[in-house]
C-alpha cells in the first residue's frame, strides 16, 4: 500500500481504538491520521426519540474518543448524509486516503461503492478492510469450490482454515502507533443525545470498550457452563456481548483468540467449544447474507417465495398480541415482555418467538423480523435475517417445515420452574411450576386462589397449538415436493 500524508478512518461499526483494522493500517501507512464518525441522519431520523441503540452509540462514542484522547488522538463527530459529509471532511483535512472495516450489507455496499466513487473523482482513495469477522464471503468455501449453505460444514472449514492461517487471529495494534494521530485541536465537543434530537437516557447495557470488556471477563469466568446453561433464559448465563459485536465496541479477533486458547488449554471446560460455534454461527450468517443478499427480502431457498402467509384484519390482530405479549402463551409473551422492556431476548426465546409468530399464528417471517429489527439492541441484518428463516424453515440449514416448536413444550423444558415468566409476566407471579405454563388448562378454582382471571388478568391463547400446527403443514404442503 502507497505511504500516504494525511488519512482518515472512518468509523461505522468498529467503535475501538484497539484491534483495529482500518486504524492500523492508517497508523502505519501514513504521517498524519483522523478519525471521524458521521451520526446517520437518513438512519437516525426514522427512529424512536428513544431509541436504545442510539443511547449506547452515543456512549460508546464517548468512550471511543476519551480513549483515541489518551493516545494523543481525538474523534471528529459530524451529523449528515456520509456521502456528503466524508468527501467534504477529506477534502477539508486533505487526507489522501478514507479508510473503513468492511461492511457486508447490501445496502452499506452500495452506499461504499458510491463513496469509493466518489472520493476517485476527488484523487483520493477508499481503502475497506475486513475487521468485523474472521472470514469473510470468499474466505471458507466446499472443496468444489462453492460456497457453504450448511452449518456444520462450514464450521468444520471454517476451524480447519483457522488452523492452517492462525495469523489471521492476530491483533491490529494502535496504541505503538500512537505518533501519527493527528493532535486534538481542543476539548471534547461530542454532541448531546438531545442536540442529536434525542430523549437523554441511559445505555441499555455497559456501553463502550470497558463494557464490553467487563461483561466479556464476567463471562470467561462461567464460559465452562455454557454448553448445559445457554438455553435456560431464566440462568441468564450467556455473554451478552451481541451489541457489542454489533457496534465494534469489542474485536471478534479478541474474542475468538481467548475462546480458541481456552479450548486448546482445556481451561474452558466443554462450553469454550460451543461458545466458539457461536461465534462461527455470525460468520456464517454474515457469508449468506454477503453471497445472497436476495435473503434480505426473499427466501433463501426460492420454493418457500410460494408460501401464502395470513394477511387481513384478523391476522394483524394476531401480529399485534405477539408484538405485546399478549399471545395467552405464557413463554411467548415473558419474551416479548423482555425484547419490548430491554431490546435484548435471549437466543431460546428468539427461536421459540419466531417459531411461534410463523407456524403457529402463520404471519409472513417478514414482519417478525422487522418488528426484532426495531426493537433489538444487538439487531444485526444477517443474524437477525438468518435465525427468522431458520424458524420460519426458509432459510438455508433451517429447521425443517414439518419440525414445529410446541410452546408449551418448549416453556417445560426450559423454564421448568417458571421463573423467567414469572419474572416478566407479574400477572401469573402467583401461579406455580404445574400451572404457569398453559395457566387455560388449570381449572377457574385453582386460578381465582392466586388471583387470576383469564381473559381479565391474563390473555386466554389467541390460537389452538394443535390446530395452527395442522394449518401450518397444510401451508407448507406447497413447498413439500421441492424440498
Ligand atoms: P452468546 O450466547 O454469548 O453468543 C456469543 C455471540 O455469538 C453472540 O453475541 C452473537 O454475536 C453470536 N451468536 C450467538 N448465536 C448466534 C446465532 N444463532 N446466529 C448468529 N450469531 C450468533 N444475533 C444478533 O447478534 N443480532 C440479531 O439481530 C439476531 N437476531 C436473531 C433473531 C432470531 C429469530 C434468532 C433465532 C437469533 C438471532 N440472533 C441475533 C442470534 C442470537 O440469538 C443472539 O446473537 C444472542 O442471543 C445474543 O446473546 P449473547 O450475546 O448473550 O450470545
């Protein structure tokens, strides 16, 4: 790469100063380096005066630039169009590269491929490296040379890749390179949430570098448990570190190193191992997008396009009870309960959510995924669009059609006790483990002693299980031969 004078990093989902692909590459390829991160306002505009991920951004931007002021650096922070604005900020500070970390959605693409346009015109360069996954689209393929549409293939690939590359684990370091930041002209000037023209509010989770570190270590120190405790909401034992992953807060290079050394040292147990698949399970899904990016509207597989989902009156009714809770299927609505309250629902939850709004209520995957898309703290294009087409079958490595989530199975087998309804859904606080989860089955008697009375206090089911399950494989009768 040409040496430059002047650069600038841009900042979009990579919110470090540590680990850093672009930064790294800037530090030690040019003089003089600056950092700009553009507030949206074609994203921003559209949202909630509340929005969750809004707050932690703005904290995650604070800390990025108290750290970049520890090292002799600062962050310029600008609001508009980054079509606008980045060309201009270039031209301003003279700067004969932009450099970014990859982004693999289509419509950062596209946005990227006008920007490297762009900045041609201007003489300058666009520089995207990959930084938010360990391979990207082209980087793990069959032997055939193909890409993967199975999950465990592709992590078998995927590790034996790894193995055969373990530089690609390496750190980009910063802090070495500090010298060639450009120096910050005066104090902070971060914008307010409010002069952003938002509510003032607290992050939703730690926010930031330290936040993701401090639940990143809490973890390490339960990882052994993983395996056996992840699918248990009400154990709450998994990393919470999605929105980090999301925002860039913290580096995948980072966390997959200690997790590998973890599992190669024993130190663990057997949840380092499923923990790592996890973080293979982003990759892979961040690959389909990447490769299919028709998934972001269609099917995966193109014969479930035929599906014919429920639409009209009655149906958005329907959607409308499992935006709110208010399914009568208890499980169900704790978890919604959850996503509404915190923008987080636990993975469990996620599948049996979305199991629940496609095979049993029979609404396009569509609308569930957009709704998730709003509220979710960690929302994510390719994981989110991933894990709707696997419960809604459509998906590639889904789970098959036929396959459908009882929801009061699944609330036996994993909230036995009740705690995680309990916790969420306070008008069934008082029912006990046998009765909580299908409260409809437990006679008027029994719920008027603990105060509850369905359709009062508490939804009656809005469909039958075993009904919606006869429709849905009706439904999906039309798929059957293509499959
Ligand atoms: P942990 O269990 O600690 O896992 C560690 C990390 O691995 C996660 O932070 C995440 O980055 C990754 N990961 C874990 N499971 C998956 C998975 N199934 N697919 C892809 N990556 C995974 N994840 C998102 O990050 N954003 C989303 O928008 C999103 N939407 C989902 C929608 C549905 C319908 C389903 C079934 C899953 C979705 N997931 C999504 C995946 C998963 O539910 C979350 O990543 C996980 O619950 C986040 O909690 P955690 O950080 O404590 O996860």
């Amino acid at each position: 790469m040409m040496n430059m004078s002047n650069s600038l990093v841009w900042f979009r989902r990579d919110l470090r100063a540590f680990d850093h692909a672009a930064l790294h590459r800037a530090l030690t390829t040019s003089n003089c380096v600056y950092c700009v991160f553009v507030y949206d306002r074609d994203i921003l505009d559209p949202l909630p005066r509340d929005d969750r991920r809004v707050r932690f951004i703005h904290a995650s931007i604070a800390s990025l630039d108290a750290e970049l002021r520890r090292l002799g650096a600062y962050l310029i922070v600008r609001q508009g169009r980054p079509l606008d604005v980045i060309p201009a900020l270039a031209a301003e500070l003279e700067a004969d590269a932009v450099l970014v970390g990859s982004d693999y959605e289509p419509d950062a693409v596209e946005r990227d491929a006008r920007m490297n346009a762009r900045l041609e015109a201007d003489g300058r360069k666009f520089f995207s490296l990959k930084d938010q996954v360990i391979f990207e689209k082209e980087e793990v393929l069959t032997l055939a040379k193909g890409p993967f549409s199975v999950f465990t293939p592709y992590k078998n690939a995927w590790l034996k890749r790894l193995a055969a590359m373990p530089e690609t684990l390496a750190s980009y370091p910063v802090d070495q390179y500090a010298d060639a930041f450009a120096p910050p002209p005066g104090p902070p000037a971060l914008p307010s949430l409010e002069e952003l023209g938002f509510e003032p509010g607290e992050p939703p989770l730690p926010a930031g570098m330290e936040g993701a570190e401090e639940l990143f270590e809490r973890f390490v120190g339960h990882i052994a448990d993983y395996g056996r405790a992840r699918d248990f909401p009400s154990e709450n034992c998994t990393s919470r570190l999605s929105t980090h992953l999301r925002f860039g807060t913290t580096s995948i290079r980072h966390l997959v190193r200690t997790a590998q050394q973890m599992v190669v040292t024993g130190a663990g147990g057997p949840g380092a191992s499923v923990w790592l698949s996890e973080l293979i399970w982003r990759d892979f899904y961040s690959m389909i997008l990447a490769r299919n990016p028709h998934v972001v509207t269609r099917s995966f597989k193109p014969a479930f396009d035929a599906l014919a989902w429920e639409s009209g009156e009655e149906a958005d009714a329907l959607f409308a009870a499992w935006c709110e809770g208010r399914t009568g299927y208890p499980l169900v609505d704790a978890a919604m309960a959850q996503l509404n309250q915190t923008g987080f629902m636990h993975n469990r939850l996620r599948m049996v959510t979305a199991s629940f709004l496609t095979k049993d209520l029979g609404i396009d995957w569509r609308r569930g995924e957009r709704y998730f898309a709003l509220k979710l703290n960690d929302y994510e294009l390719a994981s989110n669009n991933g894990g709707w087409q696997w419960a809604a079958s459509t998906g590639c490595d889904a789970q098959p059609w036929f396959r459908i989530f009882n929801p009061v199975s699944q609330s036996l087998r994993f909230d036995g006790q009740g705690e995680f309804i309990r916790e969420w859904v306070p008008a069934l606080e008082r029912l006990g483990a046998k009765e909580i989860h299908a409260p409809w089955l437990v006679g008027d008697a029994v719920l008027a002693e603990k105060g509850v009375v369905l359709g009062r206090d508490y939804p009656l089911p809005v469909v039958e299980h075993d009904q919606a399950r006869k429709k849905t494989l009706e439904r999906f009768s039309v798929v059957k031969k293509a499959v």
